[in-house]
C-alpha cells in the first residue's frame, strides 16, 4: 500500500494512455508510472501483551468461585437491577 507524498491518501493503481500501470491519487493530480515490479516487506515487532485476566493467581479461584448471574430491567423507566445467587 502507498500513500500521496502530496495529500496522504491512498493510491491506486490504474491504467494510463499507452495501457501501462500507474499509481494514481483520487483527490489530487499526482501520478507514478510502474515501470518494474514493486514489492516491500515490511516486518512488525509484536507489542507485549497484559494478561487480561491477571496471571495465573486469578485462574486458582475458577472451579471454587460460584457463577453469579446480573439482571437489569430493561424498562427505562424501571431499571431494576438484581442478581442470582
């Protein structure tokens, strides 16, 4: 994917006079012949994810902790909220 060194918007390819491919921006006059083929690799450094749920600890509780169950009334007017167990 390129962008417009003119407005940054995305190019596209499109076919000039003589039938040959060119990069072409919609909102601005700006065109780039292909004269070659074109690849870029570009590779990404992964970010370090958070656990979401907080380790290990937190998985210690699963199978002892009963399911609590949260209800809202969906009445504007009432919005009465309650739980099960």
């Amino acid at each position: 994917m390129l962008f417009c060194p003119t407005c940054a918007n995305c190019l596209i390819i499109q076919l000039d006079d003589q039938g040959n491919n060119k990069w072409s921006c919609h909102t601005c006059p700006y065109e780039f012949p292909i004269v070659r083929q074109m690849t870029t690799r570009q590779h990404l450094k992964r970010k370090e994810v958070d656990d979401v749920m907080g380790g290990e600890d937190s998985w210690k509780n699963v199978d002892s902790t009963d399911v609590t169950t949260f209800y809202r009334c969906t009445n504007g007017k009432c919005a009465f909220q309650w739980k099960e167990n």
